[in-house]
C-alpha cells in the first residue's frame, strides 16, 4: 500500500464527521461526559502533533482511535478499572447505566471490551479494528464473539 | 434493537456533541488559519474564563478607555443592542455592576465589574452563551438554549469572590450548591425588557469556597450545581457542570 501524507485538514474531516461517535466511545471508557469530552479533545490533537508519525499504511481513523483511547486512558482509568460514582455524583441519572452493566463490562477482558466498543460506537469493520487494537485481522471475529458471550453471562451474574 | 445494543447504549447514549474545532487546534500548539482571532466556545468561557478572569480580563482591560472594556476584547461578540446595567450591588463595601447585551453569534453576554469601571474593567469578567429567552440571530450557534448558567471569579482588590448568571425569567429563586457541601439560595432580578425574558442571580461566595482552575474533575470540586426554583420551589433550570453536555443538565441532576 502506498504511503499517504496526513494533514490537519483530513484530520479534521475526521473530526467534523465522528467527533460524536469518538465521544460516545471515550464515554463508554472514562463514564464520565467531561472527561469524554477532554479525551477527544485531547486525542484529536495528539493526532496533529504527531502527524509526522503517521505511516499511511492503514486507516487515518483507526490511528486517530488510538489517540483518542490513549488520551481517555491518560485522563482516568480504563472502563475495566474504573470507580463507580458516588450515587449523588452521578448528574445525569436517566441515561445512567446502572451498577450492573458497569460491572458486567468491567469483568470483560480489556481487548475484547476495546473490541465491542470500537464495532458497537464508530462501526468499524474488522480490519479498522484490527489496526486499532494492533491484532490480527483473523482474530476480531472470535474476539467480537468472546466479547458479547462474556458481557451476556457476566450480565447474568451481577444480576443474581 | 438487540440486548447488546441496549446494553451499550445505556453505557455510553448518544448524547449531543459540540465540536470544538478551535479548541483541538489550541491544544496541539497550531494558531487556526482560516479563521480570524477571535472569542470561540462561548461555552468553555463559561467554565474557563470565569475561574480564570481574574487574571485574564483586568490585564485586556488595561487598554479601553471610551467605552465598554470587553467591547475592546479583540474579536469578541458583536451587540446586537447597546449594553445595558442589568444591576448595581454592594459586596462588603465594594460596588458592583452587572451588565450584560445580546450579540450576534454568542447568545447572551454578561460582564461583572467593579462600578464605575466601563472603559477599564476593573475586576472584571465577561462569559457568553444560548439563553433562553433571549432572542437569537441567524448567526447564532446552532447550540440548544440553557436555562441557567453561570460565572464565578476569585476575589481581587476590588471585589470579592463572586458567581452570577443567567437564569430563565420564572424562575424566582436559584439554589447553588459548592462542592463542599455548602448551599446557598439567592433571589433572581429581572433584566430590563430590552434585553429579552431573562433573570439573572449574583451573589458573593461563602467563607470557604473559592473556584478552581480547570481541569479534569476540578469543577466539581468547586460547583456541584445551580438550579432554578419557581415561586414553590421547584426545579425548574439546572447546570450540573461536571457531567453537563454543552451547558444542559436535566433537571434530575439538581434534585
């Protein structure tokens, strides 16, 4: 595959264009809107300060993904480590999980959480994925699969 | 819709999202090209400019002498009418006046400064954003309105720690919970008509609160809330800042 430049300007077409499903991902890791919010802001320009880095072999938004996941990691623990708030802390309860899918999704094992979410949130085929995650392209399917197996049972077990 | 699906749509909804193009731009070091300097993300002022007004806004007022010091603010909001003293206070002997105009893309303006300081803006600090209430223009973000906002500045020589704001027009009182547990309700004051249906509260901060500088999870450290009541106490507007989207909290979040 050829190389490609990356520009600020194709950077920001990412952005103009899934900024909010990034959101939606970072959320799912940080639990929290406005740390969500600073990862993408943060991750996004990570991406332009490292643009020289960029290697062009394999897909801008998977490699703009990766920013965006370093930054929520930098901002708070990982989703799989996470505390829960405090119940008053909490500020926006309707739309709040609730403690049991939290938990179900912290019991899973980090890459196939990563996986689940990467599918579920910004739609990305196998081999975006597998750039993301740094995998083989061969193995998401059977990740994807573990994952939404485990979320299942473990969602049955906080239930009891 | 399968059961995984609503399981991560629980995690993580789909909330609405505000770019913030500028703002990426700042933080990877890169001046925006295609845009003239100027005042962007009325919104984040809200939560960064105020806590960091005192500094910021006393050193840009040095240099109006004629008029409205924030009207020299390089690039700011443009009125759409004149700015109008919504309301003049004393805080423990220093004199306040608040003031605040509709502009072209900004929503509604407010500035708080020590009286008798139009050109120079002593102590002052200026936050923008949507308010319902206030009437929009074609050039104004396509953001949702607020209901309440609000801005807050560290104490100086001039005025003391204060937090003020925006509320809409039924709402009679505002309850402000800190984060360390104080509460304290205010009575709103109506804006004269020619500014639009808006109230607003102002208040000095209580002995043991002071606002942070921003951060990750710093707001919350500062506010947990400022809520809205009617005239029998129900919540009525609400900010939430720490897990507000773009300004907006349900009104869950102040119960």
């Amino acid at each position: 595959m050829s190389s490609k430049t990356v520009t600020i300007e194709s950077i920001e077409s990412v952005y103009r264009n899934r900024a909010g499903d990034f959101f939606r991902l970072a959320l799912a890791r940080t639990s929290d809107p406005e740390l969500a919010r600073d990862a993408v802001q943060e991750g996004f320009a990570r991406a332009i300060r490292a643009q020289a880095g960029f290697r062009g072999s394999g897909s801008l938004e998977a490699w703009i993904c990766r920013c965006v996941l370093n930054a929520a990691h930098d901002s708070r623990a990982p989703a799989g480590e996470y505390e829960l708030h405090e119940a008053d802390d909490v500020v926006w309860k309707p739309e709040t999980p609730d403690a049991e899918v939290r938990a179900a999704v912290r019991r899973l094992p980090a890459r196939q959480r990563d996986a689940l979410f990467l599918r579920f949130y910004l739609d990305f085929d196998y081999l975006t994925i597998a750039e993301t995650l740094g995998i083989e392209v061969g193995t998401v399917s059977a990740t994807l699969h573990a994952a939404q197996k485990n979320l299942t049972q473990a969602l049955e077990e906080v239930a009891r | 819709m399968t059961f995984d699906d609503d399981v991560l749509n629980r995690l993580a909804p789909a909330l609405p999202w505000q770019p913030d193009w500028a703002d990426v731009l700042g933080r990877a070091g890169v001046r925006e090209r295609r845009r003239p300097l100027r005042l962007r993300g009325k919104r984040r002022l809200i939560l960064i400019l105020a806590v960091l007004a005192a500094v910021l806004i006393p050193l840009i007022a040095l240099g109006a002498e004629n008029e409205w010091w924030f009207l020299k603010y390089g690039g700011g909001p443009t009125p759409t009418s004149p700015p109008v003293v919504v309301k003049e206070g004393n805080w423990d002997g220093h004199p306040w006046e608040l003031v605040a105009f509709p502009s072209t893309t900004d929503g509604l303006c407010f500035s708080v400064m020590s009286a008798g300081s139009k050109a120079g803006g002593i102590g002052g600090a200026m936050s923008c954003g949507p308010i319902a209430g206030i009437a929009r223009t074609n050039e104004t973000k396509a953001t949702s309105d607020m209901t309440i906002t609000f801005m807050s500045a560290g104490a100086s020589d001039r005025l003391p720690a204060y937090i003020v704001g925006p509320v809409i027009d039924n709402a009679s009182q505002v309850e402000i919970r800190f984060g360390n547990g104080q509460v304290l309700r205010v009575p709103t004051f109506a804006a004269p008509a020619s500014l639009g249906r808006v109230s607003f509260y102002a208040a000095p901060l209580p002995a043991g609160v002071a606002p942070t500088r921003p951060g990750p999870g710093r707001l919350r450290e500062f506010l947990k809330s400022v809520a809205g009541l009617d005239n029998d106490g129900n919540i009525i507007a609400c900010l939430a800042p720490a897990a507000a989207v773009d300004g907006i909290s349900p009104l869950s979040a102040c119960k």
